[in-house]
C-alpha cells in the first residue's frame, strides 16, 4: 500500500491513522453484532474483533510515538487484521461487516509495510526519533 508521505516519519504517522480507523471500525462492528446476534454473535468471531481493535490500539501508540520494537506490533497487527477481515467476509450482504473487512486489509497492508522499515530510536518531540 503506498503512504502519501515519502519519509518514514508519513509512513508511521499514516499507517498509525490506518490502525485508529481499524481500531473504530472493529469496535463499531461489535456492537452491530451484538444488535444482530445469530452467528454474528459466534465467540471466536467477536473475540478476533475484540483482539483486532486492541492490537489496532497499540500498533497505532508504538508508531505516533516512533518505538524501536514497532516492527514486532505491527507484523502481529498486519496478521490479526487478516484474520479479522477473513471473519468479517462470512457475513455476505452485511454492509457493516463488508466495510470492517475492507478497513481491516487497509490497516494489515499499511502495518505489513512498515513493519519491514528498520525502526528508530526513542522518539524525542514526536516522532523525532525516527529514521
């Protein structure tokens, strides 16, 4: 997935609003399961959302505030997003959970990408420690 910045610190900040729309979408959509219930409501379901929303959470924190172990979350988060949107795509004709797998392989493709990039150090005003 290409980043509108050209450095790493746009890529990071990019991929990190990738993650926070991830992170809302997926909590969004538990809710809409809960209202639907049936095999919305299917444990191992709900449970990858719940886990999609919080590592969503955590690689966006990592990458705003440039963490040298970046690379780990967001690998983790690049595979729980695919998880979560191959469970999402089960429910054909369900827009809420059409639209959750389509943001979930947004953010899974951001993360993968930077996920590679060689991390920095401490950041220091922002994300100044960056590279």
């Amino acid at each position: 997935m290409p980043h509108k910045g050209t450095t790493v610190v746009d890529a990071f900040v990019d991929t990190a609003s990738e993650a926070q729309s991830c992170q809302l979408i997926c909590v969004q959509s538990i809710q809409h399961c809960l209202q639907m219930g049936g095999a919305h409501v299917e444990p191992s379901h709900m449970q990858l959302m719940q886990d999609c929303a919080e590592i969503c959470e955590t690689a966006a924190t990592f990458l705003l505030r440039g963490s040298p172990h970046h690379n780990q979350v967001t690998a983790a988060c690049a595979s729980v997003c695919e998880l979560c949107a191959e469970s999402c795509d089960r429910f054909k004709g369900d827009a809420q959970m059409k639209a959750c797998a389509e943001e979930c392989r947004r953010c899974a493709a951001a993360c993968q990408h930077v996920a590679q990039m060689r991390p920095g150090g401490a950041a220091v005003a922002g994300l100044g420690g960056v590279r």
